[in-house]
C-alpha cells in the first residue's frame, strides 16, 4: 500500500528536507500529501531555492515548519535526512526511512561550492525518491 503522506526530516527544515519536499511534490503520484518538517525549523536556504528553480520548480513560499504543525494521522512514512546530527524522533507506527545526507548549508567554500553542494543534494535526494516511488 502507498503511504497517505510522506514527512521528510531535518533539524533546521530548512535545506534538504525542503528539498525533498519540493521534489517528492514533482515525483509521487497523485493523492500522495507530502510534507516537511524540522525539530529546530530555521529559514528556508536561499540556495535550496535557488537549486530547485535550476530544475523548473519554485519553491519561493517554501517556510520551515516544526514537527508540530504536521497532520501526524495523514503521515505513512518518515524520511529522515541527517547525517552528521541527531535526527528528531516523531513516535507512531509509520515507515521509517533513513536517508544520511550531509547538510549542504554546512559547506564551506565560496557561492558556487556552496552551490554545488546543495546541487548534489538535490540531485541524490531526487535519485532515492524516484527509486523508492517506483
């Protein structure tokens, strides 16, 4: 059975669980609800914006939100994206997927390192989905 929703998850809900809900948005089919969420939501990463209008998606509205603010009762699966930090916990019988990405607004570098980052992310983040949406 497909899930109702889908939550991906960071820390920040600012860089790449933005990203994989933009692109989940694109990816899954019709009546999938895709959501994302932070247990520290922060502001959305102008280059995570940036990245997704390269591949003809606008994410300008994107805001970060908390876990809190996610309708818990329409999530099937959970996605969480950290890497190198502790990724939140949201407790219920869900599918739980792990996907450790390093967090592209950690790079260091100037603009295009920085960009080439966040590229990568994306770029890795849309290869999982379309393998686990298949």
């Amino acid at each position: 059975m497909k899930p109702r929703g889908i939550l991906f998850l960071c820390v920040a809900n600012s860089a790449r669980s933005q990203l994989a809900e933009a692109l989940a948005r694109e990816l899954a089919p019709p009546g999938v609800e895709v959501y994302s969420a932070g247990s520290h939501p922060a502001r959305v990463n102008p280059l995570a914006v940036r990245v997704l209008a390269e591949v003809g998606i606008d994410a300008s509205a994107a805001r970060s939100k908390g876990v809190g603010g996610v309708p818990m009762d329409r999530v099937g699966t959970i996605v969480t994206l950290c890497a190198e930090e502790v990724c939140p916990l949201v407790p219920g019988e869900v599918e739980r997927l792990h996907w450790p990405l390093p967090d592209p607004a950690a790079s260091g570098g100037d603009e295009e390192a920085r960009l080439e980052a966040f590229r990568a992310a994306r770029d890795e983040i849309r290869r999982r989905l379309a393998a686990w949406l298949r």
